[in-house]
C-alpha cells in the first residue's frame, strides 16, 4: 500500500468510528431488520436516508461492456459464461478500441450520466495489451470529467494500485450472495478469493462498489448473509449494486421465477440502515419494475441507478422514462452527496 492510501483508510477508519457506523452486524439483527413489517422497515430507511443524503441526487452511471462473452468462470445467473454459450447463443465480442469506448462514454456524459462504468467478461486480469488499453480508457473518462468504473473479475495488488494510478474512482466486483450459497451459484472460484480482491482494491485507495443478486433461490437468511459481510466491510463499499435476477434463456437460472418487488425494497431499505453513507444502486433487473415499485425503493433509500439502453449484454429502461421519474419525485441527478 502507498502512503498516501494507508493515510486514506486510517484516516477513514476513525471517521468511520465517530460517525458511529457499525461494522460488526450479527446475522440475527439483518434478518429481524429485513423481516420486519414493511412500512415500519421503509420509515426507518427513509429517515437514515434523509439524514445522511439531505440533497436527494440519484446518480446516473451508464454501462459498456468492453469484452462480452467466453468467460471461464460458471457463474449459474450468467449470460456470458462459456459453460452456457452453447445454449444462450451468446457470441464473444471484444471493443477494446480505447477511441470507440470513449466515444460512448461522451454519449453517456451527454446524455446525463456522471459514472462510466465498463465491463469485461474475464475471471482476472492479465497484464498486457487488453489491461493497457483498460489503463487507457481510465485515463480518458477521468479526463471527460466523468467518474470511471471498472470491472474486470479477480485482481492481484500491482494491477489494482496501476489502476489507481490511472485514477480509476471505483472498482465493481460482486460478493453476489451470502457465502453458504456461493458455492450453489459459482463452483469456479470461492468466496474469499471475492474477498481479496476487494482488499487489493481498498489498499490501493481505489472506492469498492460491491453488490449482490436476488432471485437465485437463496433464503432469506441468505439475503441478510449478503448483507451483513457487506457491512461488515470496514470500511463500507461506497456503492452497493442490488440486482434482482435477470433470467437469461440458456442459463441454468431461466426458469427462476421473477422476485416480489417489494422483496428489493427490502433489501434497498435494510442496506440503507446497515451502510448509511453508501449509494445503494438499482441495478440489473429494474426493467422489469414498475414506476410504483421504482419510486417504493427510491423511498427506501436507492440513490443510484443504472443508465441508458443497454446493461452489459441485457436491455435497460428507456432513459426518458428514467428522467421522467426522477423529476416526478422531485429528486436531482447526482454526484454532489460527498458522504458517498
Ligand atoms: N466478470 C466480472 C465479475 O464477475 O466480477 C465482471 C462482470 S459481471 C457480469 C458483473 C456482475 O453482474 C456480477 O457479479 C453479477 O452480480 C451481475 N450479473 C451478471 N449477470 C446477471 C444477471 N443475469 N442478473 C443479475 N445480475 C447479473
Ligand atoms: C452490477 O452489479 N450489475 C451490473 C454491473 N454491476 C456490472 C451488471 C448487470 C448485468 C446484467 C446482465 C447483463 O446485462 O448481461
Ligand atoms: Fe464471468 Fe463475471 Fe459472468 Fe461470472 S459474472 S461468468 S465472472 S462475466
């Protein structure tokens, strides 16, 4: 770690101790806030929420995905997985052209995004030509004065820190589920391999967006699993994706059955209470939300959400729907919450 991270995380951790967020949620206390009666859950979230983001921005962070496909790991919910590509029909596909990624993220700049978040379908990154052009592509959003996220899969410390040279601001990578499910979704790769590149991510003062799914199957217990190892991330992820399942054809999930909506409200509301700070984001799945249940979890605290046609291989709402409402709610496109 540079010294100027180390500064960074000791620095964080004490304000993180006299700002009195915890980070020691036993899974008990998860599953009694998760279960609780809905409007009694929705009030507790929505005044954590006003007090700690008074100026009501959503930020918008649009997605591309840079390389789509072929990807070794078996991640059971995953359109771009190889173990699939058979009966998805899902084709490789790389744009790794530093010009062309750069002419999408003008695209979501213009269009309102403030986050330009790319994707690729690898299990780690390897050093190289493709990691160099990544290292290019953080450079040239950084300079459009947009934030630049990436997700890559497993990192080791030197690419993470090269990142951080870059000026990369956030680094997506997943933790998906509690851990006793893990191993019925992903046999490729464990838990704490999630686990550690995360750490790379923190120690090389890169922000941690990391997030999970629901829909898969998982209990309610798992749910409140997720949850709590994301709290008790010291300190908090800075944004916290919440996906509700896509279920794409060909993939061994395709026939779960579509989740409650109020279920993702739940589990928005009891992420606002557990990170009060974080931007918790609505992500893949919100197509298939109504208005009603979109503004429902922009009550219980989301403060994000993906942006523009396209996620990394499944569609999105139409982004005229999305600023219609968030104009309707009387709530303002981000980024200026500094608590996140
Ligand atoms: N390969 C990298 C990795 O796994 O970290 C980056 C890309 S991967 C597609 C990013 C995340 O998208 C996954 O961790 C998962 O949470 C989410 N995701 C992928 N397919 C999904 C689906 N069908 N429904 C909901 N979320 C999905
Ligand atoms: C996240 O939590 N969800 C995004 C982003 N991080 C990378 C990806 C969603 C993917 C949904 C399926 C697809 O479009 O392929
Ligand atoms: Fe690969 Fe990521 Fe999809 Fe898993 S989620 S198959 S690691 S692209």
């Amino acid at each position: 770690m540079n010294g100027k991270a180390h500064q960074a995380e000791t620095a964080s951790e004490s304000a993180s101790a006299t700002r009195g967020l915890r980070h020691d949620w036993q899974k008990s206390e998860v599953v009694a806030l998760l279960t609780q009666p809905l409007l009694d859950l929705v009030d507790q979230a929505r005044e954590v929420h006003r007090r700690h983001h008074a100026d009501g921005t959503v930020q918008l962070a649009s997605l591309y995905s840079i390389k789509t496909g072929a990807c070794p790991e078996d991640c059971k919910y995953c359109p771009q997985s190889a173990h699939y590509a058979k009966t998805t029909g899902l084709k490789r596909e790389e744009s790794l052209d530093v010009d062309e990624v750069l002419a999408k993220a003008a695209i979501a700049k213009e269009a309102g995004a403030t986050r330009f978040c790319m994707g690729a379908a690898w299990r780690e990154v390897k050093d190289g030509e493709a990691f160099d052009r990544v290292l290019a592509m953080v450079r040239r959003v950084r300079a459009l004065d947009m934030e630049a996220c990436v997700t890559l899969g497993m990192l080791n410390q030197s690419q993470a820190d090269r990142l951080a040279e870059a000026g990369l601001t956030a680094y997506n990578h997943n933790l998906d589920t509690s851990p006793e499910f893990y191993g019925e979704i992903i046999t490729t790769r464990c838990y704490q391999d999630r686990l550690d590149t995360l750490q790379r991510v923190r120690r090389a003062g890169v922000e941690v967006c990391c997030g999970g799914i629901i829909g898969m199957g998982e209990t309610i217990e798992d749910r409140a699993g997720l949850l709590q190892t994301l709290a008790n991330l010291d300190p908090h992820p800075e944004s916290v994706p919440i996906n509700a399942l896509v279920a794409v054809p060909g993939t061994p999930l395709q026939d779960r059955p579509p989740i409650d909506p109020l279920d993702l409200v739940r589990m928005v509301a009891t992420a606002r209470l557990l990170m009060p700070q974080s931007r918790v984001r609505l992500s893949a799945g919100r197509r298939s939300l109504s208005r009603e249940a979109q503004l429902l979890c922009f009550l219980a605290g989301a403060n994000s959400i993906f942006y523009g046609d396209k996620l990394l291989t499944t569609a999105n709402n139409d982004v005229s729907d999305d600023l219609a409402l968030i104009e309707e709610a009387g709530l303002r496109v981000g980024p200026a919450d500094s608590s996140a």
